[in-house]
C-alpha cells in the first residue's frame, strides 16, 4: 500500500472517530414530544381541582378530544421544527454509522469484487451501472425495513419505556462490551450459516432484480459481525429520542452512507481506482471502534445504575474507566499493543501519531473532571454532577446561604432522588406546590427523568450560568417530576388507571408521566413548565434550550406573567 493511499485512508479513519465520538455526545437534538392522539386523557380542571384531587384513584377519567383538544391549550404541544431536528440528527447519526461501517474489513473490501460481478455480468457498463443503482436502494429497502420492523414492533411509547428501563440499559451494556471484544478480535459474531448460505444461493440462482436484491441481503448478513455493533447502538440511540420514525430514519441514512460507495464506484470508476488498497489498516479501524463502544458501553451501565439506585457507579469511576479506555487507544495506535488478528506496525506513521495524540489528549481533558470540573463534552454521556463524591473548588456546590429560612430540612423523596448540584428541588407535585403558594413564587415544573441525555446536559451546561441558576433559585419554586422512577411506589389512595398509558400509576415515575401527558400533552423529556398556583402555563412549555441567555429569558418572560407584568 502506498503512503498515499495509507494517508487518505488514515485521515477517513480519523474524521470518522471523531465524528462518531462526537455524534454520540453531542448529537442529541432536542427531545420531541410524541404523539398522543387517539388516546384518552384524564380531565384535569386546573381553576377548580386541587392537586391532591388530580391523584385520586377516582378521579373522573373522560374521553378527551385527542391530541387536537390538548394542542388548542397554549404552549402544550412542542413545535415541529423540534421533531424535525431529532430526525434530523437520527438521520446524520446514521450516516456517520455508515461511513464508519463501509471502512470495516467485513464490507471494504467486497467494493471491487462486487463492481467487477455487476460489469461482468450486464455486459455493458450501461446495464452495470443500473444494476448497482438496484443493488445500492435493494441496500437502502433492507434496512430501512429493519427499521420500521422496530417501530411495529415497539411503539414510540413502547421504545421510550424501553430507553427508560434498567434492565434494557444494563444489557445493552453488556451487548456492547460482548461487541467490543468481537472488534477486538476474540471471536466473530456472525449469523446461522445455514441461514447466510440459503440467501447467497438465492443470490446466485436468481435472476433479473430479485437475484440483485438477494445480493444485497447477503452483503447485509455477511457484514453483520462489522455492522451488528454500529446498527445496535444507532438503534438505541434512535429509540431513546421517542421519535416514531426514528428507527426508520437512522436506517436510511446508515443504508444509504453503506450504498453510496458501491453506486459511485459504478459509475465512476476512477472513484474506485483512487480508493486506498485493503490492509491491515481496517482492522485498526475495527479495534478504535471496539474501544469507542467500549466507552459508550459504560453510559448504559450509569443509566442502569441511575435507574435501579444502586448509588455505586459514580462519576469519578466512570471518568477513570473512559480515562485508562482512551490511554489504551492512543497506546495502541502507537503500535504498542497488537491484538491476535493485527499486523505488524514497523514504524509510526505520521496519521496514527495524529490520532495517538488525539487520544492521549482527550484523556487528560478528562482528568481534571475527578475532582470536580465540568468536562462538557461528557455532558449527558457522564453521570450527573450529584453522583461527584468530591468537588475540589466547591464549583457549583450548594451553598446553604441560597436555602431559604422556611424551606424544609428534608423533602420527600429525596432520601431516593438526588437535586443537582446547588440546587434545592421538591420531588412531589403536592409538597413543592404548598411551598410556593406559601412563599408566593411561581413554580418550575421539570419533568425528568434518570436515562434522560438532553436532562443532564441541560442541568450540567445551562443551569450552571449565574443567571439561570440565580432565576431558579430566587424566583421559582424547583420541582423535577422524575418520568422514569420505578423503584418509588405510590402511596393506594394516589395510584389511579391512566388511559393514557394504559396501566395503573403504581410508581412515582408512571403518576409523574400521567400527570405531564393528560396536563400538558406531552411525553417527552425534559419539559420544562413555568406555572402558576393553578399549575396553569405562564408560558408555552419548553423543552431543552442549550443557549443560556435564551433559557433565562424564558425564565424572565414566566416570571413577568406570574408578576401581571
């Protein structure tokens, strides 16, 4: 292999890390609500029912007028622009996830095998050519079929439950580290043969569209031992954003990434020429990506632990584990660690001292954050701030000269649930209500959850800024509404059927989300709710703002309602 070529391939490898790990920290777009229509929400009159009565097991449960009805109630429904973001995001998520596959030893190198068949085979390059366009969207069908096969299958409400769960959290944990060690070379991954095998004989005894169709459901289940780990993780990350098409979206743009080169080597064949020689440097590539999913494995491991309180994996062990993942990265890019299935590296070449210094640096950014400091990029990766044993400067810390006189020694719940750092929250809708009638302030009701991303980063880069956090604490009573909590039970005479969700609101995390969709028509967290005594909007709901003078001026414009300002 040239050096040429060893650099452009290297320089694909470094982009694609990085955008990869970038994708996974930061692509989270704002969460959009899901759709409720059809379903039945319980009718909560806010001038004339008290909070305790909207918890009563017999409250009175009507048919609503569907998400229409919900949606004429100002600011209850979030824009659409806010869904065509997550889309959006799924979408560029998935491509990336394609690139990165296509540079996998399983896919790479059947580039020219399959553009030579498809030659061969037409006769012409004409008829070449418009067989690799069949071949690249019977590519683009097969996944995007997956795709909406999870959607039937699951839901929105069943993938967010899903997303939400400690169980599904900690064995994606494991999935992903059985997948790391696949990349890393201690055994393949591969479908049933006699499956693989039926389809490659349909390949080769079919003809016309079927047979080019068949041999894209090859390539598809051949490579499944390359691109089963990127699918699973772009899956999940999808899932979680509580978009229906999600599924389906991050499909097509990982299909259409994986089609792209086949086509254009078809039609262009000084495309393919200029393409750099397969060598031992994909598996590189496969072992970065094992580390990558090693790392992103250990996010599902704190949402399992988030989620089942286990109070053990903080944040300090989960910044030392994602420390020594990436030290062993840029170790082994330097070549000083081989695995059974690398090549030798008999110097250093300039992109992988690039890369090894990518590495290493990233590492030490991270130090800093075992005693305290912010390390944004994690922000949503990492557990949360309140997880942190020790701060060193006292950043953020929660100064007991910002707790009010009056404010109770303990709230309820919070011997389970954890404030962010600084802040001082009530954890049930009734207690913290009482609060702010008594000190006359409006509330913020945020609705949360543990597995929520766009939560923590809102709460670790947003609500750190003077002013918000001066807002929140000065003007507004903090109460969060955990979604997700299902170790709280609810006390017998609160737990009441939800026809939204169709099961009894038996824990703290089902009564908060009952609450947040027959309320406020939505189901996606966080929203962020600026009420009245009546628990009325101010404001329309908003939900993740990651610009700090834009969140405080929410902030400002809800305080002036409750004023008559």
């Amino acid at each position: 292999m040239t050096l040429k070529n060893y650099l452009t391939s290297t320089k694909v490898l470094v982009i694609g890390c990085l955008i990869f790990f970038a994708s996974a920290a930061t692509v989270h777009a704002q969460e959009a609500d899901t759709s409720l229509s059809g379903l039945e929400f319980t009718e909560i009159a806010p001038d004339t029912v008290s909070p305790a009565d909207t918890v009563k097991a017999k409250a009175a449960v009507v048919p609503a007028a569907g998400a229409a009805g919900i949606a004429a109630a100002p600011g209850n429904k979030a824009p659409a622009a806010e869904a065509d973001k997550t889309l959006w995001g799924t979408f560029i998520a998935g491509l990336v996830g394609g690139f990165l596959a296509f540079l996998m030893p399983c896919i790479f190198p059947m580039v020219p095998l399959t553009i030579s068949y498809f030659t061969k085979r037409a006769g012409s390059k004409g008829k070449g050519i418009g067989q690799a366009l069949i071949y690249g969207l019977s590519i683009i069908v097969i996944y995007v079929g997956f795709g909406l096969l999870i959607t039937v299958l699951f839901g929105s409400a069943g993938l967010n439950a899903l997303s939400a769960s400690g169980l599904f959290n900690f064995l994606f944990f494991i999935l992903l580290v059985v997948f790391a060690i696949s990349f890393f070379g201690a055994f393949e991954i591969t479908l049933p043969s006699a499956f693989v095998n039926k389809i490659d004989n349909k390949a080769d005894n079919s003809k016309g569209l079927a047979g080019i169709f068949f041999m894209a459901a090859s390539l598809a289940l051949v490579s499944f031992s390359c691109t089963g780990p990127i699918i699973g993780t772009l899956l999940v990350d999808a899932s979680s954003k509580g978009e229906l098409l999600g599924p389906a979206v991050g499909m097509f743009g990982f299909a259409l990434a994986l089609a792209l080169p086949f086509t254009l080597s078809a039609i262009f064949p000084g495309f393919l020429s200029s393409m750099p020689k397969s060598g031992g440097w994909l598996n590189s590539v496969k072992v970065c990506l094992g580390f990558l999913e090693l790392a992103l494995a250990l996010k599902f491991l704190s949402s399992a632990d988030l989620a089942w309180h286990w109070e053990w994996f903080d944040r300090e062990i989960f910044l030392v584990l994602w420390i020594v993942i990436f030290v062993l990265m840029g170790i082994y890019l330097l070549g000083k660690i081989r695995f059974s299935h690398d090549s030798e590296v008999p110097y250093i070449s300039v992109p992988r001292l690039f890369l090894a210094i990518l590495s290493f640096s990233f590492a030490l950014y991270m130090v800093p954050g075992l005693w305290g400091a912010p390390v944004s990029v994690l922000s949503g990766l990492a557990p949360p701030m309140n997880t942190q044993d020790f701060i060193l400067n006292g950043n953020q810390s929660s100064a007991s000269g910002n707790v009010a006189a009056d404010f109770p020694a303990q709230v309820k719940y919070s011997g389970s649930l954890k404030a962010p750092v600084g802040f001082h929250p009530f954890f049930e809708l009734e207690e913290g209500l009482a609060y702010a009638k008594k000190v006359n302030k409006p509330v913020l009701l945020d609705f949360t959850g543990h597995t929520c991303v766009n939560c923590r980063r809102m709460e670790d880069l947003v609500w750190v800024d003077q002013e918000v956090g001066r807002l929140i604490k000065e003007e507004y009573v903090l109460i969060q509404l955990y979604a997700d909590d299902r170790n709280i039970k609810m006390e017998k005479d609160k737990v009441h059927y939800s026809s939204v969700l169709k099961r009894n609101t038996d824990d703290l995390g089902y009564w908060n989300l009952d609450f947040q969709a027959t309320k406020y028509g939505s189901n996606a967290q966080p929203l962020y709710v600026l009420a009245g005594h009546d628990l009325n909007p101010l404001v329309k709901p908003q939900g993740a703002i990651f610009d700090a003078k834009e969140y405080a001026a929410y902030l400002q414009s809800g305080l002036n309602a409750f004023k008559g300002k």
